[in-house]
C-alpha cells in the first residue's frame, strides 16, 4: 500500500506569510502527528489529531495549527513566518497511537527568507 | 518531563563490524515504549526497533538488536554486520504507554558513518 505523502516537498517564504503544508497518511491509519526538525533543536513534536481532533499538543507558538479532515488527511498551517520556522517538516501516521509502528513521510522542507 | 539523551554525536564502524549506540532516557513512568529510528540521507524516517517497557526480553530485528536496561533507563541499539546501507542518523525516541499522551520524544541523534 502507499506510503505516507507529503505536499510540496520543498517551499521558500518570506517573513510575514503563512504557509499549509498537508499530509495524507498510509490508508487506515487514524492518527496524525507532526515533528518540526531543525539542526538546533533537533526533532520537535508539533500536535497529533486522531479522528479529527487535536489529541495532543507539543510547545509550539499559536501561530502553528492543524486540522485533520474526514479521510484522515491532515494540514498545518503557520501563520506570520519567521526565520527560525525554517526547518524540516515530517508528518508521520499510525493506525491508533505512536506507540505503535508509526511511519513517516519523507517531509516538507520550509524555507524561510 | 521526559528526556532523551544521546551524548555521543557521531560515530563510525567498519563494514561487517558490530557498533553499538547509546541511549538514556529519564521517565518517572513505570510503562512505556522506547525506538531506535534511522533517518538516511533522503530524510525518510524508518522504524528500526521497538521495545515496550513491561517485556523482559530485548527486541531483536534481524541485525539489529537493543540492550534494554531499565533500572538504569539505558536503551543502546546493537548493529551487527554493519553495511554500507546503515550510515545514517539514529533516534532514539520515548514514548508514554497510554494512548492519551501518544507523542514520541526524541535524543538529538547520532550520526553513524560505515567504512567500507
């Protein structure tokens, strides 16, 4: 079966944008979670939805949301960009939690001007 | 909270050689998961090993095996036979046992370099 997609790969911005990055997880999988990965702070834990709803929260500003949509599909949007949002963005999916095997995606890279 | 720490950065080994990577973590929960991801040079994140707190026994996966200690919350990953194939980074990652609090916590990773 397919893997977890990611779209767009790759996505410059400048200052003061927004940006939505989607992530359409492995069929049958219910859980969504999103990870930031930046050389500094290494793998960061955004937010998970399950079902639709946002089940878990990481400590990330207000400026970054998600939803996840009927099928499972799943965006995040951050609003206001800035330098520091630069980074790798990966989307991984599971069929009910991340303690089960969780696959991810091969990533969003943000590039922030 | 629960940290993560992998203290050595980068690491390398010969090709047919065993490496071992190290992993401590701090938790004051009794159940929980701990996982060894690789993430190769493509940046795709691959699930290596999984271990659940409450089993005695250590994971295994082909060539890749762990040493879990939990009274002294070590989880270090064995490579046997290393190959070329296995450079890449490694996470090792936690995650609490109950479902409402389903987020993996990761190490800052170590990169492995395989000699040929």
């Amino acid at each position: 079966k397919a893997g977890v997609t990611q779209t767009p790969r790759y996505l410059i911005k400048t200052r003061g944008q927004q940006v939505t990055l989607s992530c359409s997880p492995i069929s049958g999988h219910r859980s969504v979670s999103w990870y930031q990965q930046t050389p500094g702070q290494g793998l960061q834990f955004l937010f998970e939805y399950f079902s639709e709803t946002q089940r878990n929260k990481g400590n990330f500003p207000g400026r970054f949301s998600g939803r996840q949509f009927s099928n499972s599909r799943s965006e995040m949007n951050v609003s206001t960009l800035e330098l520091g949002d630069s980074a790798l963005y990966l989307c991984a999916s599971s069929f009910y939690r991340a303690q089960d095997e969780q696959y991810f995606g091969p990533g969003t890279r943000l590039t922030v001007t | 909270a629960q940290t993560v720490t992998q203290s050595q950065p980068e690491m390398s080994v010969q090709e047919a050689e065993t490496v071992t990577l190290s992993c401590t973590y701090d938790t004051s929960e009794s159940d929980y998961y701990l996982f060894w991801y690789k993430q190769p040079p493509s940046r795709q994140m691959i699930l290596v090993i999984r271990q659940e707190a409450y089993k005695q026994q250590n994971a295994t996966e082909n060539r890749f095996s762990v040493n879990f200690q939990k009274a002294a919350k070590s989880f270090s990953l064995k490579i046997s036979d290393s190959q070329l194939g296995d450079a890449a980074m490694y996470f090792c990652a936690y995650s609490y046992s109950t479902g409402a609090n389903s987020k993996l916590t990761f190490g800052k990773g170590i990169t492995l370099s395989v000699r040929p």
